[in-house]
C-alpha cells in the first residue's frame, strides 16, 4: 500500500517535510537518485488503470524504474499527501527537425508555492531538471546546467544549456490541469509503433550531475559538462547497469 513516511525513507529524506520549497528541492532532487527513468517498461505499462499501491511496491519498495506516468503519478500522489497545491500537466517532446510530439506524451507537473509556480518533473528521460524551476522565465543553474521556462504562443517551453552548447528545448507544455486518464493515447500509440524503431533509453540523477542512456550511447553530465561516449560491448553495457541502472537497493 502506497505509504508516505515509507515513499520518504526510501529517497533519504530525514525528519520533517513540511510543505515549503525546501523540502520540494530536497525530495525532486533525492527521488531521481533513488528512482531511474527507463522505457524499457513502456510496452508493459497499464496506461488505462494506474494502480498506485502496485506502481508503489514496484517501483519504491522494489527500487525499479520506469517511465514518465510511473514516477510523475506517484511523486504527485506524494506531494498532495504532503499538502502541495500540484497539478498534472501534458508536455510534449521535440523530434528531429523541430516537429513537436502529441500534446499527450510526456507527463509533467506544476506547483503552486508562495505566490510562484514551480515546474516539477522527476520523470523525464533525457537531460532534465535536478530540482523545480520556476514557470516566472528565470534562469537557474543546476549542477552547472542552466534551466528556464519560457513562453512562446501557447506553450511554456523547458530549454536548457550546458557548458558546451546553447539553449536547446527540452520540452513544452500548456498548464492545462490534466487528469491521469488523459494518457490512455498513449497505448494507442505505442501499440501502433512497429518494435524495430523502439530505442533504449534510461536517465539517472547523480550527486553532481546526471547520466543518460540512448541506444549504445552513455552520456554522462557533471558540473555542467557533457561527456558522451559509445557502448562497444556486452561487458560494458553491464558495468553501466552496475553503475546507474541496477534496482535500489531496500530499505
């Protein structure tokens, strides 16, 4: 059964959660240590029945990972029991060439704190946000990666910049309040998508940084810096599921 003080132990979190943007900033930041993103279930996901006391055992007291709707639904569940004004939102990924994706695909979240909303995401499989940022257009550094919100038409946009490269998006959305059966779509979608074109991807967040995985490509991120290398062979690929992608470790 989906337990808050148990969801709490298990990222690392230590003594009171009041509902203030510290504690926002410390349990997005530990969830996505604790918690990898991985596409590899998204052919297994239950799109029209979210189940939280099962994505809960799966997930937090087995420590595997999952994809956007699975760690989105449930850090949303933790935040309403801790008292957060929270509201799911739809984003959507950009595509090669600039095309955006469907307005249902990824799934976001937004929160209301002191007369601010924040952008909260812990479920994201490419270079994301370590903790909330601000919807106000501010930028922020994160493990020395910039991150901003900007509104273009509309959308709100995710852009980010590393040391190496300019601003590139990330994703936009709308801050339309969606509810968790708004992504049914996406079973739709995936069935349709022929499996040859499936492409592996996995991301965790670090102490200084974060690591993602596209295919045989290990890109890791520290201190603002992009190190992108190949995946040659078997044993590699082993040492990288050891090193980020192996289930966290119980409680």
């Amino acid at each position: 059964m989906f337990d808050k003080e148990t969801y709490l132990d298990h990222i690392g979190h230590r003594g009171a959660a009041p509902a203030d943007l510290a504690t926002l900033r410390d349990i997005h930041h530990r969830h996505q240590t604790r918690f990898h993103y991985d596409n590899g279930y998204i052919r297994t996901t239950d799109f029209v029945e979210f189940d939280p006391d099962t994505v809960f055992g799966t997930i937090v007291l087995k420590g595997r990972g999952g994809i956007c709707t699975d760690l989105n639904l449930l850090f949303h569940r933790l935040l309403t029991e801790l008292g957060y004004d929270v509201a799911l939102l739809s984003a959507s990924m950009q595509l090669a060439g600039g095309q955006w994706g469907p307005d249902v695909e990824h799934m976001v979240m937004v929160v209301a704190l002191d007369g601010q909303d924040w952008l909260v995401d812990v479920g994201n499989g490419g270079i994301s946000i370590a903790e909330p940022v601000p919807l106000s257009g501010e930028t922020v550094t994160q493990h020395g990666v910039d991150f901003r919100v900007t509104r273009q038409g509309g959308h709100h946009r995710l852009e980010y910049r590393t040391r190496q490269k300019p601003w590139r998006n990330a994703y936009r959305f709308t801050t339309q309040p969606r509810d968790p059966g708004d992504w049914r779509v996406l079973a739709e979608l995936i069935a349709a998508q022929p499996e040859e074109r499936f492409v592996r991807r996995r991301r965790r967040g670090t102490a200084n940084g974060q690591v993602v995985q596209i295919a045989n490509i290990l890109l890791a991120i520290e201190d603002g810096v992009e190190r992108p290398r190949p995946i040659r062979t078997e044993q590699e690929l082993r040492e990288i599921d050891a090193t980020y992608f192996q289930p966290a470790p119980t409680r």
